[in-house]
C-alpha cells in the first residue's frame, strides 16, 4: 500500500439488501466491509448471494494500484451497476468470489 493509504476488510453481520426497481439483485447477511483512504465504505457480496442470472458482463475494466482490475455488470437500464476483482492482489484476497454495488441498503 501507499503511505498514508489504508484498505481494511472485516466480516460483517449487516444485512445488505440490493434492489433495482422492484428486483432484488442482491440479499446477504454475510458481506465484507471495505474501508478505503478516501473512499465510501463499500460492501463486498458473496457471489452467491446475488442475482447474477439478472445481470451481462460489461466489456468495462478498470484498474486500482491497490485492488486490482475490476470487471463489470450491468442491467438493461443500469450500466456497470456492480463490479467484483475476479482476480485480487495479495492484500485484499478476501474480495475474491464477492461482488459490490453502488447504492446498497443495509441494516
């Protein structure tokens, strides 16, 4: 890491709710919680607990010095809505198999 940057991961029991419309895209009470220098606190989904049968790969991919590349979904109406590290650095392996959202409901 980056002097001064921090990424902390930490298994959580909130429940995270993802709707899109009326859809459930994703319901989970085991996400992890990233804490990032600078960034929102964002929560990473297991893959199992999202609808990716409701969601297309985007040919989007963006890169971050500290996580990774990331790949991208979307909804018909909702570009690159989620976005997962299929393929993490060594400092935020955990990520790996989980998926995060831009606007989540948690509880």
């Amino acid at each position: 890491m980056a002097e001064g940057h921090t990424i902390r991961i930490e298994k959580t029991d909130a429940h995270v709710r993802v709707m899109h419309g009326e859809q459930v895209l994703a319901d989970s009470t085991r996400p992890l919680e990233l804490c990032e220098t600078g960034c929102p606190v964002r929560y990473y989904i297991p893959a199992e607990d999202v609808r990716l049968d409701l969601l297309t790969p985007s040919d989007t991919h963006t890169y971050c010095p500290f996580k990774g590349t990331a790949s991208y979904w979307s909804l018909p109406d909702a570009a690159d809505l989620v976005w997962a590290y299929p393929d993490p650095k060594p400092d935020v392996a955990e990520i790996k198999d989980h998926l995060c959202f831009y606007e989540v409901e948690v509880s």
